[in-house]
C-alpha cells in the first residue's frame, strides 16, 4: 500500500463525496479537463481520486456507481470506501451465527432510512446492485501513496498499521466484516475510526439532535488538534454544541486520550464531514473535500501538483443546482 513518491509526473485529482449527484460530477470532471472515451470517463495526464460516499441520498446512485467503476476499471480513478458503501455492505450482509441479530448492519427503521435511496433506485436492478456490493470488496479502506494519503474519515496509525499486516492490499473480506458484528473488536475499531472517525461523548449522558433528525449521545472531533482546551476546540461536524458543552474545559485524562494527526505527515486527504464555505486546507498538510453535495452544496476536487503543502488556489468545485 505505501509507495515511497507518488509523485511520478502525473498529477492527481481527488473528489470528494459524491452521493449520487452523478451529473455534478460529470461537470466537475470536464471542468477539470477530463472527457469521455469509449464510455469512460479519463484525463491524458492525470488520475482521480475518490474519497468514498458514492452511493445514498442522491438522485442518480446508478449513474454515479457506474461513472465512479468505470474509471476505476479502466485505471483512470482509484476509490477507498466509504462508510455509506459499507452501511450498504453490512445491510445486505446475514449476521454470523449466535451475534444475536440477522444481518451485521441491523434492519433499524434509521437504518434503513439512510439507505432508502439507493434501495429504492437500485430495485429494477437487482443483479447489477449485487455486482457492486462484491465490488465494494475491492475498494480499499485507505489509500498510502506516499506524500499523499486518503481515508474517508481519520487517519489512526495505531489501527492502519496492524490492520495493512494483514491485509496489505487494504480491502477488507466477508470474514472482516463478519468480525466487525462484535461492537469493540478490533474489526469494528477500524471500520468505526477510518470511515467514520474520532467521536467525544457528550457530558453527564447528554443528547442533541442533529439537523438531519438524528438523536445523537456524541459529536465528531477533530483529529490534529494540538492543543484543545475546551469541548468547542474539539468539534467538526456542521451541528454546533450546545453553549455549556462547548465552553467546558477537558480535563487532562481527556486531552491524554486524544489523537493527532501531526503537522510533519503527509498531506491527508478526507471527506465525511459536510463543511460549509469556500474550500479552503484545515492546516497545511490536512484537507476536507466533502462540502455537501447533496444538500446543495458544493462538489469539491483537490488537484494535487507534488506540492508539501497544500495550496488554496489547488482547490475546484461546483455548486450544486436543484437536481444535480
């Protein structure tokens, strides 16, 4: 997986989440030079990137699956997994005997409603829907290029790197995911940390509900903050933390616990997290691309020169119209 340069002369373009606005996408591609060719989508001296997240809440899941393969197949992308490809994944996928429940991503009412969309427009298509979730299996979890890294959600070394010992292409398999059934188990560790990243509890048992109607116990927190002094430090997710929560100091054993991914790594590439604004680098070396495509937002590319840092004027992206 880790190569020592990917830096080789050809430049890369990574994407970021694309749930289903496959027409956006078609825009961003040929504002970025790429056409198609024979079907598929290619650029003469560059390679896209996919951050994960093709599938749900969209209105062409189809079209984008196909567009997003295609390009892999033909060696014109590469694509990690997302955490929506692997909701879709452990939905479909029975439980092992005796975990207590029948499918690994239990058939919750909440569940099922972050999958609805894709369920829906893949229904007339049965065979071609079960074709991609054996495709997903190929998706790797992250990609270690070297100057460059992608993971949909957070970078953890401490998992990457026992995890790469034993499966150093990356892909998880159907015992992977099997194991990931027993919550706290190093396969639902992986899966949790990289594709859906660091989470702090909210104080003395607290709640807050998300803009999307979600009850929700914890917040996403950052993973390179150095120094944070208060639960507000430590938030990255579009829903604010209440005022009392924010302002609370974290105690030592809280600060001790934290990960950090550090300013000396490569540049870091994630998606996940519905930013809002102009597409800017969270620090010199770590950027976020998902800003929202599907809520009207904005679908965002990186494109990455052989630059150390990262450069403000690299970042494009097109604002995503009423049925995009």
């Amino acid at each position: 997986m880790t190569h020592p340069t990917a830096h080789t002369g050809r430049g890369f373009d990574v994407i970021g989440d694309i749930h289903g606005c496959a027409h956006t996408l078609e825009t961003l591609l040929e504002n970025m030079g790429y056409a198609p060719h024979q079907g598929v989508w290619q650029h003469p001296h560059r390679q896209a990137l996919f951050l994960g997240d093709i599938i749900d809440r969209g209105p062409r899941i189809r079209e984008a699956l196909r567009l997003v393969h295609d390009m892999v197949e033909a060696g014109s992308a590469q694509c990690i997994m997302g955490n929506h490809e692997i909701n879709a994944l452990a939905w479909e996928t029975p439980a092992p005997a005796g975990s207590g429940r029948q499918f690994i991503r239990e058939h919750t009412e909440r569940n099922r409603r972050q999958l609805a969309a894709t369920l829906e427009q893949m229904a007339p298509w049965p065979d071609e829907w079960a074709y991609y979730l054996e495709w997903f299996y190929r998706l790797p979890l992250f990609l270690d290029l070297g100057e460059i890294r992608l993971v949909h959600a957070c970078w953890d070394e401490s998992l990457i790197r026992p995890f790469a010992a034993q499966y150093p292409d990356g892909r998880i398999d159907r015992e992977f995911l099997e194991s990931a059934a027993e919550h706290g188990g190093f396969a639902s560790q992986v899966l949790e940390r990289l594709l859906r990243g660091s989470e702090m509890r909210l104080p003395h048992g607290g709640k807050m509900v998300s803009k999307d109607g979600l009850v929700r116990h914890s917040f996403r927190t950052k993973f390179w903050e150095e120094e944070p002094q208060t639960y507000g430090d430590l938030v990255f997710q579009p829903d604010a933390l209440p005022e009392d929560v924010a302002t609370r100091p974290l105690t030592d054993s809280q600060k001790a616990e934290l990960l950090i991914y550090g300013s000396e790594q490569p540049i870091l590439f994630v998606g996940h997290y519905w930013q809002q604004g102009d597409p800017h680098p969270l620090r010199p070396n770590l950027a976020c691309l998902d800003y929202s495509a599907v809520k009207y937002g904005k679908l965002v590319a990186y494109r990455w020169d052989g630059e150390h840092r990262l450069q403000r004027d690299h970042f494009v992206w097109v604002d995503v119209p009423r049925l995009a």
